[in-house]
C-alpha cells in the first residue's frame, strides 16, 4: 500500500483543543498503529509512528506562531524533526514565505504532505538527518527533540550553531529529561491536553524557550536528570 494510503486509512482527520485552526491526521493509539507499520514494512524494531501525533511541544509551537505572526511572516521557516508537521502548518498559515519540514520517517514525510494538503499550505518536505547540514532558514521550530541523550546533543549543536548565525530558534519542550534548560530562556508555557498514552498526565505544561546568546555554558543536560 502507497505510504499516504497507509497514513490516510489508519488515522482520522481531526484537531487539537489547543491549535483548533489545524486539522491533523492522527492516531487514536499508537501500539496498534506501531504494529500496523512494522507489517507495511515487513521490519521489525521501528521507532514509535510520532507523526501520527501531536506532541506537547508542536502544539504549543503551533500556538505561539499562529498568535504571534510577526516571527515568521515572510521568512523562511525549517520545522525540525516535524513528525506531523503542526508547526510547519501554522508558519505556513502564519505567513512564512517557505516552510520546509525535516524527518527521517517515510511515513512522516507523507503524513506531512497530507496534513498540508489537508490545511491549504505549503510545506517542503526535507527526506534524511539535518543535523550536520546547512543552515537555509530564518526560523527553527523544534518541538519535543530532547527525549535521547545522543539526539539532544546532535540537536541542541545544531541549534546553537544557526542561533550564532542569527537564525530565531524557537523550542517547544514540555522539560524532557536531556533538555539543556540551563542554555536557555523561557518565552512562555501552555497547558497542553494529552492522551495518557503518550503522556504521564492529561495536561502537560509546556514552554516556548529561545536559546540564550552563547556564553560558553551550552550543554545538554546531564543524564543523571529527571524526567519531567
């Protein structure tokens, strides 16, 4: 089966209390839609199917774009690690002039083109790992990367490398465990609904953090610190 016909026939088309503006298709329940893609596949052992839902972080950065236009309005925006794409979707809708979406998932790169499609937008879809490569955007939208200690290194170097170029990195992040808060400013938080499949309580709050200029202080936090 076509990967948008996969996506498509095992998600519904629907909101987020928090982003009403955005349709999405998600899942209901991920182990069920997990299995599902490891028999597309035929391969066992795969990352969970995030595109399929809209994590803490990409709601709440959807929201502060959508309310706060002026941030993209006629820049070009890169949604890293988009999963669904929520982020991406609200520059788009918030009046960036280009919106790519970064994802190492096939199935999220057609999720995407789908939740695009489905909200009258544009996105550019970016296939493979970004992190070692150059920076062509004005803005970075990052929501909900900081889960693994390797990823969040690779990702916060990377960050900090377009935030010394002058690039506008914007973080949604409700505190995962190896989020580097201590190289960072908190802009604002929301109380994000999720399902308690995904997360250990229904309401998570989660905040827009910028990174700080550097001060030679920038690491990822230690692996000895709590989840949040």
């Amino acid at each position: 089966m076509p990967r948008r016909e996969f996506v498509s026939a095992n998600t519904v088309l629907t909101t987020t209390p928090l982003v009403p503006e955005i349709v999405l298709y998600l899942a209901d329940e991920a182990l069920p839609l997990w299995s599902r893609t490891e028999e597309e596949l035929a391969n066992s052992g795969l990352p969970p199917p995030f595109w399929a839902f809209a994590w803490a972080g990409g709601q709440a950065l959807a929201r502060y774009v959508l309310d706060n236009p002026d941030l993209v309005a006629d820049r070009r925006v890169l949604d890293l690690g988009a999963g669904g794409a929520i982020a991406a979707i609200a520059a788009a809708k918030a009046g960036a002039s280009y919106v790519m979406a970064s994802e190492v998932d096939e199935f999220a790169l057609s999720a995407i083109a789908l939740n695009a499609a489905a909200n009258g937008v544009v996105v550019t879809t970016l296939p493979g790992d970004m992190l070692d490569e150059s920076i062509e955007a004005d803005v970075i939208l990052v929501g909900d990367m900081f889960y693994e200690r390797a990823l969040a290194e690779r990702t916060f170097a990377f960050l900090c490398r377009a935030a010394d170029m002058g690039v506008v990195v914007l973080i949604g992040d409700p505190c995962r465990t190896y989020l580097p808060q201590q190289s960072l400013s908190a802009v604002t938080t929301y109380d994000v609904q999720t399902p308690r499949t995904l997360e250990d309580r229904d309401v998570k709050p989660t905040t827009i953090w910028r990174i700080r200029p550097s001060d030679g202080a920038r690491a990822v936090a230690p692996e000895t610190q709590a989840a949040q």
